[in-house]
C-alpha cells in the first residue's frame, strides 16, 4: 500500500504559520487580559485560570484550523491527506510544548479536536479558494 503523497513545503507553511499566530495571540491575551499581569508569577496565575484557558482552547483551535487551511491551498494534491497529517503535526508540537502543570482535561480536549480543526480548516480554505 502506497502512502498519499504529502508537500512538505505546505506542511511546514501551515505550521509556521499557525505558530506565528498562536505566538501572536499568546502575547495579545495576556497583554489585554484584565489586570495586566507583569510577572512571570502573575502570568502563571492567569495561565492557570479556567477563563483563561478557555480563551487559549479557542484561539488555538482557530489557529489549527487557519494552518490547515493555508496548508490545503499551498498541497498540489491530496490537500486533505495534508491537512489531516498537518493536524498529526499539530498534535505532536501541541504535546511538546505543552505545559505540564496543564490540567490533563485541557490536553486530551486539545489533542481531539486538533485534526478535525485542521480537516475543518482545509474546506473552508479550499471553498474560499474557488
């Protein structure tokens, strides 16, 4: 059995991009999250709220899905073998860089819904596309 064709350069377009855009995000919550936290202290405090985990659950599945999208229009083919492997990606870089104080709730919920958000992404992308 033959193995679908993937574009590295549209896997890794997608994945710099969604990182680009959960950095971004990252710094604009916490900089217009309420009370401005200042210190690392702080900033751990607000990572640990449940508010604030929900906002992070949302943009980051947006960011996944923007990513799998961006990653369909740039694969010459078979962009939706490519958006679920960019949501295999996701996955992985998700668990490496997560944080292990993270309840474990927020890391499964995190880790389900990431390929169906980068599938999701790849047809509204490909629509937006015609």
């Amino acid at each position: 059995m033959q193995l679908p064709r993937l574009s590295l350069r549209a896997l890794a377009v997608g994945l710099v991009i969604m990182l680009a855009l959960d950095l971004v995000s990252g710094f604009a919550v916490l900089v217009l999250w309420p009370g401005s936290p200042r210190t690392s202290a702080d900033i751990a405090a607000v990572v640990a709220q449940p508010a604030y985990m929900v906002v992070a659950f949302v943009l980051g599945t947006m960011t996944t899905a923007v990513g799998g999208g961006v990653c369909a229009r740039l694969a010459p083919v078979l962009p939706y073998w490519n958006a679920a492997a960019f949501g295999v990606m996701s996955v992985a870089v998700g668990l490496l860089l997560s944080d292990a104080d993270q309840p474990w709730w927020f890391t499964a919920m995190g880790t389900l819904v990431t390929i169906p958000a980068a599938v999701y992404g790849a047809r509204v992308g490909l629509k937006r596309g015609r």
